[in-house]
C-alpha cells in the first residue's frame, strides 16, 4: 500500500500492484488456462500462502483476538489451512455483537493495524433481509479482487465485449449495485446499465432502457427478472422480438432457470453465488454443471448444520466460507453463510481443477421442521414448478394451533385458482415431500405485497407466525 500523502491521504488507485493481483487472480482465457493446468497440490500451495497472510492480518483485530482466544487458540497455533477446520466459525449474529460492542463499526476491521495511516475503505451495508442491516468494509485490494473475480465469472459464463449489461441489483447503501457495477466497468469492456429495483427505475421504463439501448445481457435475481418479461407482455413489447436478451446471469433458483430462459426467448441463463460479506464465492460456467468456486481466492466448507462438523462430499450443508484474499481490512475466516449446498463429487466436464458446489439450496436458519420433516421453503419453487399452472411467485407459512401441532403452508400464484387445482398442487407437494401441506392459491400478481419481488433483492419466502 502506499504512504500517505502530507495531508494524510492516500489513493485508491495506489493501493495495490494491480498487475500482481491479476497474476494471483487470472482473468479471461488466462483463468481458462489457469484453472486447467493447475494441480490440487499446487492450488492447496496458493491458499496456504494467502490463508496465513489473513490470519496475521486478523490476528490484530480485537474481533478475532476474543473469537479464537475464547477458544484457546493463541498466536503461533494456526501454522496452515490443513487446520482450518479446527478454528471455531462465526455468523452475521457475532459481527452484530461486535457492532454492538464498538458501534457503529465494530471491531472487526483492521483499519488501525496500517502502517503509514489509514488504509482506502469501501463501506456499503447488506440489505437486511435477514434483520438489521450489517456494516460492509472493504479494502481496496480485496474490493477490486471480488471485482475481478465477478467479472472473471461473468466472461466465463460468455459475457462479449460488444454486451450490453442491463442490473437490477439494489443501490443506496446495499453493497449489490454497487458490487456488479464495479465488477463490468472496472474488468470488462461491456457497457453498464444501473438500472436498479423497481424503486429505483419503475419497471416499465426498464423496459424501454433495454429496448432502446440494446440491451443483451441482464444481471440480477431471478423473480424481479422473470416479472420484467410479464411488464414488457403488458406493455404490448415482445421479450423475444422486440429485445435482443442472449443471457442472464444472477441467482436462481432450482425452479427459475427453464422459465426463465422461456420468458426470455431462449436466453442462456447462469446461477452463480455468494453473500455481501464475501463477494462471488461461485458461479456457473458454459457447461453449467455446478457452480465451479473460486479456489484461488475462496476456501469453502460444508459443514453438518447441527455440528459444525465438515461432511462427507455429496451430503448437504452449511457453507462456511474463508476469504484468502481479505487480508487488508476486514479478514474473513470461517464464516457461516447458513446458506445450505453440497459439493459434486464427480469430474469437472470442462477439465477445470477447481471443486463445483450444487448452489443454493435453502437456509438451515430459514430451515421449518414439520412433524419430523425439515422443510427448505425456498425449496417449494421446483415442486411447484413441475406444475404447468404454477405462476411463478410463491410464499410459505408456519403456524402453530391451539393443541401445538405445527402446521406448513404454501401459498402459490397459479392461472385460473380454483378448488380443484388447489387439490392438484396439495397432492403434489404431499408426494415430494411425505407429509400434507397446506395449499393456497393466489392470482399471478397477488402475493407480491408478500413476498415484496418489486422491492426486495431477495423476495420473502417464510413467514413464521408461531412464536
């Protein structure tokens, strides 16, 4: 990093051997090549090396100082990521006690532990979809190294050069918008539509931006994508004639990639994933088997959802997530996303050395258990989707009765609501799932107060009304 200025100032842009990162961190056909010509021992080399930089980086904050020496781990114990497992993980409710602890920062950057002054620092907030918003803080280096690796992810997918990129991601104080728009101008040649939510840019005139600027590629969450495709119907423009829309890249979920693509006219769709926190963590490629993770820059675990204990490959999990290359301001070791995947265990079609997740599969803190039943919610959306009434939006339901007995209910958007279909989609979901569910049906449309898809970057999809 470089020193400060006379007045105390240093630049962004001076922050970092930008050339060194893209060594470290290749992007275009250099990751192509990088990511094929690598061995695992090689790989495991690489992360060994960031991994120790980051834990001295965390061994000055007061945060990881209480974490590890609550667990009588002291300086000089962790000597390398073949251990990593033995360290005690953190979640978003230890960095609200730390915020609570030091407000309104908390204690977990590092922006005191820099020689020569205060280091070049990105502050965003997460959206809040899970309680209070939560404070971001990023480095100059580790932002434009998420940045690169959204990108890389993006090229790979087969974002060209000539693309125009229409975002729906959130802005404000939400780390999204910002994120992607950082990721596309700063590391590809595509132009860059910030568009935002429907708050931000109404949904009408989202469409007329992508028709009159040529959109090609759309980037943000499936539903809010999905409902752009029905406002362009209703608007009397065709989403397959009258807009060119080759691909889209954001999250999806098991039940959006078909429909997606459909309302699309044919768009190549590509999930990938990762949390404000940490940046992409993975992200489909051209053969969209799996989400291929960033192993040069991310170490990812699956762990047991009730013991933290790492599972075998092929059995789901908790992601816990190590970012190798935070080591500048906000070190991140072993953090739980709670969010639930599970590693493929077969080979890489494409001859890629890096591991492949199956995405995401649900909360295990969103997780309902229903007369023995763990039940996702957000795993109702390929259920639903194996019936061709099904609308797309859908919300569910956890209430208690008077006796005690825990009840689940899923209220589903479908064409035509009637009784009959309502008992179509009961005997569905009792199938899939082995037990009875409640079923309600709604008008498409009618549950977006609900689920809030105009204005939520990730919709609702439980509400628990028994405590």
């Amino acid at each position: 990093m470089s020193a400060a200025n006379a007045d105390g100032h240093s630049s962004y842009f001076d922050a970092a051997d930008w050339g060194a990162v893209q060594r470290q961190h290749p992007i275009g056909a250099d990751f192509v090549h990088f990511a094929k010509t690598i061995s695992r021992d090689e790989l495991f080399a690489r992360q060994n090396a960031l991994f120790l930089k980051s834990v001295a980086r965390a061994w000055q904050t007061p945060f990881y100082r209480k974490l590890w020496g609550d667990a009588g781990v002291e300086p000089g114990d962790i000597t390398g990521l073949e251990m990593i497992s033995s360290l005690p993980s953190f979640d978003k409710s230890d960095i609200m006690d730390s915020i609570a602890r030091k407000p309104p920062f908390g204690d977990f950057d590092a922006r005191d532990s820099h020689e020569g002054g205060p280091p070049n620092v990105v502050m965003h907030t997460t959206s809040g979809t899970t309680g209070i918003p939560q404070v971001l803080l990023f480095g100059a280096k580790s932002r434009e190294v998420q940045n690169l690796l959204l990108a890389r992810m993006y090229r790979f997918q087969g974002l060209k050069a000539e693309d125009v990129v229409h975002s729906v991601y959130g802005h404000g104080m939400i780390n999204g918008g910002h994120y992607v728009r950082e990721a596309v101008i700063h590391w590809t040649s595509a132009i860059f539509m910030s568009a935002g939510t429907g708050v931000e840019t109404r949904s009408a005139r989202q469409v007329e931006l992508m028709r009159d600027f040529g959109a090609t590629v759309i980037v943000g969450f499936a539903d809010y994508i999905k409902k752009l495709a029905r406002v362009a119907d209703e608007m009397g423009i065709d989403p397959v004639s009258d807009l060119n829309i080759r691909m889209i890249s954001g999250h999806l979920g098991r039940e959006d990639r078909e429909s997606l693509s459909k309302a699309w006219g044919g768009a190549e769709c590509f999930d990938w994933y990762g949390v404000g926190d940490t940046g992409i963590i993975a992200g489909e490629g051209p053969d969209r088997a799996g989400l291929y993770v960033m192993e040069d820059a991310q170490y990812l675990e699956v762990a047991d959802i009730e013991t933290g204990k790492p599972v075998a490959d092929g059995q789901q999990g908790d992601m816990i997530c190590t970012c190798l290359y935070k080591d500048d301001v906000y070190p991140i070791i072993r953090f739980n996303t709670h969010d639930v995947t599970r590693f493929h265990t077969d080979k890489s079609p494409l001859g890629l050395a890096f591991r492949r997740i199956e995405g995401f599969l649900g909360r295990s803190d969103n997780m309902v258990k229903i007369r023995g039943i763990n039940i996702f919610p957000q795993a109702m959306g390929p259920l639903l989707e194996e019936h061709a009434a099904f609308a797309g939006d859908f919300i569910c339901k956890a209430v208690r009765d008077a006796s005690g007995r825990d009840e689940f209910i899923v209220m589903a958007e479908a064409r035509d609501p009637s009784p009959a279909l309502r008992a179509e989609f009961a005997d569905l979901l009792k199938r899939k799932l082995g037990i009875e569910v409640g079923v309600e049906l709604a008008k498409p449309g009618e549950l977006a107060n609900l689920t809030q898809t105009e204005v939520r970057q990730k919709p609702i999809r439980l509400i628990d009304e028994r405590f």
